[in-house]
C-alpha cells in the first residue's frame, strides 16, 4: 500500500499551501532563521478559500504537522467546528503514523 503522504504528495506541496506555511514559519520566533524576514505583522489575515470541508481539513492537518505546532481556526458554529476538528483530527493521526514507520 503507497504512503499516505505520497497519495497526497500534490495537495500537501500545492503552492498555496507551502505560501501559507512559510508565511506562518516566518512568525514562529522559536524557529526563527536569520535569513528570514521579520513577519509583517500589519499584513492581511492568511486565507485559503474555495476548499472543500475535507480540503480544509487536510490543509490544516498538514500545516499543523508541518509547523509542530497547533493552529486557531474560527468557524461560524460549534457544529462546522466538530465537523472540522474531525477530519482534520484523522488526516493528523495518519501523517503522524506514517513518520513513525520511517
């Protein structure tokens, strides 16, 4: 069976979302590299939009994994939240397993 990051090699290096997780590394001062530029703090709130509540899931189950550290997401209601909390909860145990077996 191929690896679960392999089946979702495409998504999880799509460009936007490799845009988002460097823009969310650059404010991470525990990680801070001095190549980096400082974060701009007056900049617009990061959006990833047009996902499907699966996409959005893996999008923040891969960000989340990526960075090694949690993620504050708002949603319109405690419903769409458990919903969200769900899958991105699944997608996070797989990509966690799979880098155990490594």
């Amino acid at each position: 069976m191929p690896r679960i990051s392999s089946l979702l090699k495409p998504v999880l290096e799509h460009p936007s979302l490799e845009n988002v997780r460097l823009h969310l590394a650059q404010g991470d001062s525990s990680r801070k590299d001095a190549h980096e530029p400082p974060p701009d703090h007056d900049a617009e709130p990061l959006c990833l939009e047009g996902l499907t509540r699966t996409a959005k899931a893996l999008a923040l189950a891969a960000l989340g994994h990526r960075l090694e550290r949690p993620i504050i997401v708002l949603t319109s209601d405690n419903e769409n939240a458990e919903r969200l909390r769900s899958v991105t909860a699944t997608f996070l145990h797989w990509l966690s397993q799979e880098e155990k077996l490594q």
